[in-house]
C-alpha cells in the first residue's frame, strides 16, 4: 500500500513537471523575436541567401530556432503577391522584415510604418525613394545596396576586352521588375554611346520569353548579350546560360551564380555577403537599435568570376589581364 501511494506520488510529482517544463518551452518559444522574411522568388536556387542571411544573424547574435524565429514568405516570381505577403508577416506579429529586391521593400514600406524593415536592393535606395539619405535613413527602414545598374559600364567594358570585336549587344530586363530594367537600359545606353556600341534591349519576364529571344537572333544576331539582375532571371541562370552556349554567344551576368551555371563571366557586388549583412542588421535591431539609426550599407566588395570552361566551348582565349585580374576562374 505505501508502494502504491510512494508511485501515485511519483507519477503526479513528474506530470506536474512535465507540465511545467511543457509551460517554459511554450513560454520561451512565445518569447522568441520572430523576423519575417519576404522575397519575390521562390526557395529553389535561392539557398545561398537565406545561409549567409543566418550567418549574418548568428554574427549578430541570434540563431534561428535557438533564440529567434523566421517566418519565410515566397513570392515563386508572382510580384503581385508581395503586397499580400507582407501584410500576412505583420499578421505574425513579427519584430522586424527583411526583404530582397525593390518591389518586395515597397510592399513592406507600403504595409507598416512602424514595424523595422531592412531591405536588400541593387541601386540606390535614395533615388528609389525608400529612404531619405544613405548616412540618415529615417523612419523605419535601412538596408543594403549592392549595385547592379551601376556596373553596367564596367561589365561592357570587361565583356569588349574578352570579345574586342563585339558591337551588337543584347541586353535583357525584367519588366516585371521596372525600376531595375530602366536603371539598366538608361546605364548600358550611356556606356554605348560612350563606347561606340549599338544595343538593343529585350523584355524577358517567363522561361518561354527567354527561349523566344534568343530565338530570334536568327535574323539580327547580337555578337555578345548583357543580362540584367531580377529575381526572375536568377532563378532562370541555368537556362540564360544553356541558351547563350546553344545560340554560341558570350555572355555577361551581374552575379557570380550566373558564372558558376555555366555563363561566361560575371562582374559585381558578392551578393553572399550582402545577404549576410542584411543578417547583421536586423539582429541589431532586435537587440534594440532604430533602422533610422544604422546607415544604408554600400557594397564594396566586387568580384569577377570567368568560366574558362565556358569561354573554351565558345572558341575564345581568354586574354591574361582578364584571368590575373579575375576573382575566380572556373575550370
């Protein structure tokens, strides 16, 4: 009988703590800052990002399941939905967005003024109007700024030194990404003139837009296409590069994971650690600092990345001013 009573004893004692240990997880879990992440594409190719973005938050202090919480939202290259899933992260009550391209920052901007947000754009934030200056963002967004528009000019020029009788060039945009694709058009007409190129631009916002244009170089065959930077045609990195190697054209991307696809060559900002820096400040954030208070970070690390490989299928030599010069060379 004092058995039975000593087990009854037992049993209630350690239900009572499985309660409460149940209690304290919850309690914890509920405790934890939870930051809403909003991109327009989709989670396939896009590993990269959301690791070094993690890594930017462990430097920071936060670990994802540890000691914060992130609720993922995934636009799979509908724009239109941004809006939508913005307001569906401010629903989660979440302490901070962070969001990658233009359109997906002007869906946060738009949903909360008063929720942090830390956006990742390829051009300046000012021009754009997402915030009031780079040293003093004000309200309450900051971020980052690799530039991609920007370096239009240099990747003509890096492209000319590889192909120097190159003087038709494709350009392809994302229309469904506006800001972008004017940015590019309005830099790479200004690098032409200056460089006595004639280019052509082209609209490509599906997997069949692309296929269609590099179809048609048919008739009026550019000597070397320029690709510009969207969500949409980083997902599609494999494709542009199968097609510029089918139709045999030389081809420059904005980033090294087009290089690393198969393309040609790449020239611009390591997006790797901007998304890792995109980590680092919205961990600042939820330890309490204003994004009025932490100035738009520009990148400043660049980097050429030329797929020997690629450039051997083409029939070209690659000079040796290129491959010292290169960042990486892919074999």
């Amino acid at each position: 009988m004092r058995f039975d009573l000593r087990r009854r004893e037992f049993i209630t004692l350690l239900g009572g703590a499985a309660a409460t240990w149940s209690l304290a997880a919850r309690a914890q879990q509920a405790a934890m800052p939870v930051i809403g992440f909003l991109h327009p594409a989709s989670p396939d190719g896009n590993a990269d990002r959301v690791r070094f973005f993690r890594q930017g938050l462990k430097e920071a202090g936060y670990d994802e399941g540890e000691n914060a919480a992130v609720e993922y939202r995934w636009a799979d290259n509908q724009p239109e939905r941004l809006p939508a899933l913005a307001v569906d992260l401010i629903r989660h009550r979440v302490a901070v967005i962070v969001t990658f391209g233009p359109a997906a920052a002007f869906a946060a901007k738009a949903a909360t003024t008063t929720i942090p947000v830390v956006f990742l754009v390829p051009e300046d934030p000012v021009r754009l109007g997402l915030v009031a200056s780079l040293a003093r963002p004000g309200a309450n967004l900051t971020g980052i700024n690799f530039f991609a528009a920007e370096v239009v000019a240099k990747r003509l020029e890096l492209l000319r030194e590889l192909v120097p009788d190159a003087a038709r060039i494709a350009v392809l945009v994302d229309p469904a990404v506006p800001t972008s694709a004017e940015s590019t058009e309005r830099e790479a007409e200004e690098a032409a003139r200056a460089m006595g190129l004639q280019i052509k631009m082209h609209a490509v916002k599906t997997g069949g837009d692309i296929d269609a244009v590099f179809a048609s170089f048919g008739g009026e065959r550019p000597d070397a296409v320029l690709a510009a930077i969207s969500a949409f045609l980083v997902d599609r990195r494999v494709q542009l590069a199968l097609q510029a190697m089918l139709h045999r054209l030389p081809a420059t991307y904005a980033l090294r994971e087009f290089a690393e696809a198969g393309g040609l060559m790449s020239y611009g900002a390591n997006l790797r650690d901007a998304c890792r820096q995109v980590g680092v400040y919205a961990g600042r954030i939820l330890k309490g600092t204003k994004p009025a208070d932490l100035p738009v970070v520009q990148s400043s690390k660049f980097e050429l990345v030329i797929n020997h490989q690629t450039a051997r299928m083409l029939g070209l030599t690659v000079p040796d001013k290129l491959l010292v010069g290169a960042d990486e060379v892919i074999e």
